[in-house]
C-alpha cells in the first residue's frame, strides 16, 4: 500500500480573482478598426455603437492573460507543524491581494490560482506533493518552506521537472549543497533566500558571551539534514567554528527524531559540567530533552536552540521551563522592513495576523509572505505565462526590498541564493505568555534588540 495515496487527495486549492483568462479572436478587433467594404470595393466608415462596443470589449479581453499557477508546500502537520501555523492568513491575504491586482506577465493581468500541499513534515510526502503540483495540477511556480526535510525534495522535484521554484527557511547550506549544489555547476530551476551556518553560529556565540560560562558546551544533535549541517566536524559545522573560539565540544553523538529518552546525552552532559546546551532538534524532541534534564538535574547556565524554540506554541509546551531560552530570529514585528507587495511593515503584518487569528506573531509570517513578493517580482519579468526560462533568468538576477529584508541573487555566497539578515532572542515570560526579545544584533544591527541575555534560572 502506498502510504502517500491518501494525502493527495486532501489538498486545499484556492481560486483568486475569477474563472480564468479570456480567450478571443483578434480578428474581430482589427475589423471593426477597419471599416467594411460596400459592394463598390469602397469602405464604409461608419461604425454602429453595437460595433464599437464589441471592438472596445474585444481589445479588453484581449489583454487578459492566462491564469497562473502556484504551487505552495510546507509542512502543515507533524512535528515540524509549527512552521506552517501562519500559512492559512498568508495564503488568504495572498487571495485577497491577487483578487483585487492579478499579476501582469508580458503586458497581459492574468488571475492567479494557489495550490497549497501538506509534507506532513515527511520528505518522501514532500517529494510526492511536488510531484502531483508538477503532473496533476501543472503549476507554473512552485514555492516551498521551512526546513531542508520539506525544502529539498520539492526542489529536487522541481528541478528535474524544468519548474520554477523558489525556497525559504532552511539555512542555505544543507539547502545548497545538500542537493548536492555546485557553485560551478549552479541549478537551472530552483532559487533559495534564507540565512547561513555562518549566521546561526555567530549569533550564538554572541548570546553566549553575554553570560560568563566555562565555555563546555553541551551538543544535541538530530539525525537529519539540519542536525547533519550544524553539528558536522568539517570546518564549517558548529564544532569547529566554535572551538576555534576557546568551547570545547561535548558530543554524544547523532540521535533519531523521535527519541523518547534522553538519559545518554543529558547524563554526558551533566557529567562534563556542560554549562552551554546548543542543538537543532526537532521542537517535541526538545520538549523530551528538557523535562527529562531538569529531572536528572543538569542545568546550563545559556541554552540557545535553533528550530525547537522559534514558536510561542513550543514555549506553550515548555510551561514555565521556557524562561529564557535563546533561540535565531529571522524575523520579527521590530524588523525594519517593507512588503513589497501590500505596503505593510513587519510590525503591521504581524498585528494583522493576531487581529485575524487571536495568536501571537510567528516568525514564518514574514518569509511566506516573501515567498510571494519574490514569486510576483520574477514573474513580471517573464514575457508571457509560459516563459518559463524568462522566470528563471529573473530570479537569478532579481534585487528586491522585501518583508523580511533586501534580496539580491547577485551577490549570494554561492548561486541560487540569496542571505537575510539574523539576530537572536530570548524567550520571556509576563502575565503567563512568551514574547521573544531580541538580545544579540551583531550581524544585523539594523534590526534594534530590546533587552539583553540573561542567565537561565
């Protein structure tokens, strides 16, 4: 039995702006322009009204273009469902934005149809979505998010297909090259924007050294393409990057997603004196971890974690056990920067999204919004619906001012990427919520902090 047969068929399809394009013949356009011809040989000019308002209607459909397809994946259930909580507001304010604009490809407004698909946070599901978008739905753009588990085999797909695609919220290593990415070979049909290891590790060296530690950082590391990247003994993974800073690494080695007891780690860690935790878990994983390392007792003075604890619903979990947990920020109200598309500040995109949902803002907000922002930019360039090349060679060379900061795919670290900036934050509690504050700017002081690190309990 094929376990991806079900899903297919619960996707959630969105229809913006109207029934499709128009089609006419321009024949009739030129004719009622031209006049006709008496049995003489000579033209009559006149034109009846009935004539003129035929001409008029043509020469207006004429200018409708096709309706475009867009293909949206992200993991909306498992464990990595987190990331997609915000994807029904952006995808219905997307609706609202389209229905009222289109989108103008070559000259022609063409309405705009999105295709949202579930990866249930599974590559395999992820890869079995991209593909239906591909064959069954015949998208014309596909965009993909959050984190390599969902990000890479949409892309795989898309590649191989000759689909545009464009990808968010994976750092852009395992992005790039754990598709096997080549800078001198780059990839035709996929484009990435996010952050670097190179940014993540900064950052979190620039928490750490706001609290006076022994420098014994305690390593939690998953199986998977993100534990893989950063806790990777090349010179780029955390090991080395932050040796090299005066930490000595304690590493048990990788572990399963899923894993229900943490006894090993936690007790290697308690056992070295371990006085910094860093990881990448998935966030149930971390939830495991920490109950279990307050019951065994070991207590680090900083714990800054990428992925688990970039949600309040993870805090949620943690109960009062999230004080002051650090974690990257890629994107907040207090990010400076404009949508390209709306109009809206980060602060007045995350406000809309709790004014429409109750909850509190979300860091995925901003970069499926920017998803949206790149894909509209690249396909204005296209010189008509089908132009699919012409999508393509845009990306490569698009600069755009987006929602969660500038893009430029001319100056990327390596081809098909573009960086955004980073900073980091901790997680406090007032009046029983989390808010996450940001505590460390080094790499993007244009983004202000609004307090600094402190200890853990």
């Amino acid at each position: 039995m094929n376990p991806l047969s079900g899903d297919l068929n619960r996707r959630s399809v969105i229809r913006l702006g109207g029934a499709g394009a128009l089609t006419v013949a321009g024949s009739s356009v030129l004719a009622g322009c031209a006049g006709s011809l008496d049995d003489t040989g000579t033209t009559d000019e006149s034109v009846t009204e009935s004539d003129t308002a035929d001409a008029t209607g043509d020469a207006t459909a004429a200018e409708e273009g096709r309706t475009i397809k867009i293909g949206y994946v992200s993991p909306q259930t498992g464990p990595l469902a987190g990331f997609g909580e915000a994807d029904a507001f952006v995808v219905a304010a997307m609706e609202a934005y389209f229905a009222e604009n289109g989108i103008t490809i070559g000259g022609a407004r063409s309405d705009v149809e999105i295709i949202v698909r579930d990866s249930q946070s599974d590559s395999g599901l992820a890869a079995e979505a991209a593909t239906a978008l591909t064959l069954e739905d015949q998208v014309d753009l596909i965009l993909v998010s959050s984190t390599p588990d969902t990000t890479n085999p949409v892309a795989d797909v898309a590649e191989a297909n000759g689909i545009p695609c464009i990808s968010t919220v994976a750092p852009w290593q395992p992005a790039f090259f754990g598709r096997g990415g080549d800078p001198e070979a780059p990839f035709q049909w996929t484009y990435h924007f996010f952050w670097g290891l190179e940014d993540v590790q900064a950052v979190f060296l620039d928490i750490w050294s706001q609290v006076p530690t022994n420098k014994v950082a305690a390593s939690l590391w998953p199986n998977d393409p993100d534990g893989n990247a950063w806790g990777s003994t090349e010179p780029t993974g955390f090991p080395a990057v932050i040796g090299e800073q005066g930490y000595q690494t304690v590493d048990p080695g990788f572990y399963a997603n899923g894993t229900q007891d943490f006894t090993a780690q936690i007790t290697a860690f308690r056992d070295a004196g371990a006085e910094v935790l860093l990881g990448v878990p998935i966030p149930p994983d971390f939830t495991t971890f920490w109950n279990q390392a307050a019951q065994q007792g070991f207590r680090p003075k900083v714990a800054t974690i990428g992925k688990a604890l970039l949600f309040p619903s993870s805090l949620d979990a943690l109960g009062d056990a999230g004080q002051n947990l650090s974690t990257e920020v890629w994107w907040s109200p207090n990010h400076p920067f404009t949508s390209s598309l709306t109009g809206q500040s980060a602060e007045e995109l995350a406000q809309a999204y709790t004014d429409e949902t109750g909850a509190p803002w979300t860091q995925p907000i901003g970069f499926v919004h920017a998803l949206f922002e790149v894909a509209v930019a690249a396909l204005s360039e296209a010189s008509s619906a089908d132009d699919k090349e012409g999508v393509v060679a845009a990306l490569a060379g698009l600069s755009l001012d987006t929602v969660v900061g500038p893009l430029d795919w001319t100056s990327g670290p390596v081809p098909n990427v573009a960086k955004t900036p980073l900073v980091g934050g901790q997680w406090r509690q007032e009046g029983g919520a989390y808010d996450l504050v940001i505590v460390s700017n080094s790499e993007a002081p244009e983004i202000p902090t609004a307090g600094t690190v402190e200890p853990l309990a």
